[in-house]
C-alpha cells in the first residue's frame, strides 16, 4: 500500500502592512484631511465658508507656485539618493539677475529668460559634478551652493534691491513680463500656477514614462546594482541637480515677475519648503521610491494648511511648529515601513 502525497499549498503573497499602504498614499489622505479640517474650522462671514472663497483658492494656489516648482525638481534629487538645500539660494540669485538684466542692462525677455535659466540649470549641474566626481556628500556640496548662491546674488545686485518698473526706454521693464503678476480666469487663476502646472506635468511625464526616470529611481534604489545593469549613474546623478537647478531658475523668473523685484535674499528658506513637500509627498528620503503626484499633493497641503492657520489667527510660531509636527510624522512613518513592518518598493 502505497501512501499519497499530497502536494503543499502554494503559500500566499505576504499581506503588506497597513502602514505601507498609509505612507504610500500619505499625502493624498493628508490633502482630504487638511482640506476637510478647512472647511470645518474656517471662519464664516455672511454664512459663506471663507476657506472655499474663489479668491482664497486662488491664494493658496499663487503661494504654492514658487516652492512647488523647487519641489518638482527636489523629487529627482531625492528619488536619486541626494538633497540640494541651494534651490532657495539659487531663486534669489535667479531673481536678482533677472531684474537686473531687465531694468538695469535694458535686455528683452528673449535673452533674459533663456539666460537666468541656463544659469540655473549650469549652477546645479556644477554641484553635482562636484559631489560626483569628488564623492562629497551632497549636504555639504549644496550648503556651500547655497553660500556661493546667496554672494552671487549680492555681487549681482551691488547689495540692492532692484525694483522692477514696466514701460518703454531705460530703466523699464517690457510690460509683457508683468503677465506673470496677472490672474486669468475672471482673475481667479494666478498665471504663476500655470507655469507650475504645465512644468509638473512635464516632470511627472519625465519620471514616471521615461528610461530617464528609470534610471532615476534605479541609481537612488540601488547604486551599485545600477552600475552593474550598464546604468549610467555618475551621468544621472548629475543630471538630477541640473534639474533642480533649471527649475530653481524658472521658480526666481517667476517670483520676480510676481512680485516686480529683485533681492538677494529672495528665497530664503524656500528649500526647507520644498524638501518638506517631497517628505510629505512620499518620496523615501534614503531614494528608489517617490511620485511626482504625491509631491504635488504635499506642496497644495502645505499651502492649504498654513492657510487655514492664518484664516484662523494662528501665530506664525505655531504654524512653523504644525509644519514641522507633520514633517516628522511623515519620516516617522517611512522610517517604520523601512525597519520591517511593511515595503513601498
């Protein structure tokens, strides 16, 4: 008599961890609750909730286009493995150089823009040459950027501010350039939201549908596996900074056209912003995981947040220490998800 055997159950796919699936969607479940929580405790005035009043709206969004443009670019360097604490610096010298080129040189738009943006693009580049071939932490590369930046710009500006004043003739700026000040829509779109929705559509189609954005989450994922996979890694980790460069430049175009100025302490703090938009937006800190749509629901919840803080009459101390709560809550769960109790790759 013979006995059967009987084959083992193929064992089942490992359930993920609740947490997984929080940090994966963190900021999206973080955006509905800010903006829930927006309309629950936002003031009234004639029984009309102040927080969803058009023009509110369309502060919020005005105030997220200049950090949230620095974020597209930070989301590469982080999903890459590194950080740029320049991209403030660099919007102020990009800011400075724009003005002065306009008012003080009597350049056109054609030449000014294309000029700042290089500047950008080649400043980032530049550090991440650096960090690359000299194998320094990038911390340090980007902080001394951030230094070199930051004297740029005061050598750039001769220590001033630069008014930027629109007509015809020297000293004027040509008025096309104040379109970036305008709101379209029946004056309820800022046109500098527009910029940063058009460039976040290009920097999600380049991550997410591109070899480059393979590349990308592959060196910050694994550098050396990348390396041995014919990955070009030292290039792609030049090429990230060089983004957050170039994006750097178009955030200082568009805060001088805002704002009708130049000052060579534009931007500052601004970088501290977009890190904690890409945090919050799910991008793993230590890289390989990270989407430009969740850095894009972080940059709008922090926007939404600290608005409902100022709706609300919240002191500025305590809005820096409700940003910084959240900041920590949103590494605090990626650290746990990476110590084991869930994967996000």
């Amino acid at each position: 008599m013979t006995e059967s055997i009987t084959a083992p159950a193929p064992a089942g796919r490992p359930r993920k961890s609740p947490l997984v699936y929080l940090v994966r969607f963190q900021s999206l479940l973080g955006l509905i609750l800010v903006l829930m929580g927006g309309i629950i405790f936002s003031p009234r005035r004639h029984g009309h909730i102040l927080f969803l009043n058009p023009e509110n709206i369309a502060n919020i969004v005005r105030s997220i286009s200049e950090t949230g443009i620095l974020a597209l670019g930070m989301t590469f360097v982080i999903i890459a493995g590194g950080i740029d604490l320049s991209v403030g610096a660099v919007l102020g010298l990009s800011s400075v150089l724009t003005a002065a080129l306009l008012v003080n040189q009597g350049w056109g738009l054609g030449t000014t823009l294309p000029l700042v943006i290089v500047v950008g693009t080649i400043f980032g580049l530049v550090q991440g040459l650096i960090s690359a071939r000299l194998r320094i932490q990038a911390f340090i590369v980007t902080l001394a950027g951030l230094q070199a930046a930051r004297g740029l710009a005061l050598i750039a500006s001769n220590n001033t501010f630069i008014n930027i004043n629109y007509g015809q003739g020297p000293g004027n700026a040509p008025p096309a350039f104040a379109v970036l000040g305008e709101r379209l829509f029946g004056d309820t779109f800022p046109v500098a939201t527009l910029v940063f929705l058009v460039l976040a559509g290009l920097a999600t189609f380049l991550l997410d549908q591109t070899r480059y954005g393979r590349y990308v989450f592959a060196v910050g994922g694994n550098e050396r596996a990348a390396r041995l996979s014919g990955i070009p890694v030292r290039w792609v980790k030049i090429s990230v900074y060089g983004l957050s460069g170039f994006c750097a430049g178009i955030a200082g175009i568009v805060h001088a056209g805002q704002f009708s100025f130049g000052s060579p302490n534009d931007g500052s703090g601004y970088e501290l912003n977009a890190i904690a938009a890409v945090v919050i937006g799910g991008t793993d800190l230590f890289g390989g995981a990270g989407s430009m749509i969740g850095t894009i629901a972080g940059a709008v919840m922090l926007g939404a947040l600290a608005n409902i803080l100022q709706l609300n009459d919240v002191s500025a101390a305590m809005q820096l220490l409700a940003t910084g709560a959240i900041i920590v809550l949103a590494a605090g769960l990626q650290s746990l998800v990476a110590r084991g109790d869930g994967s996000t790759r």
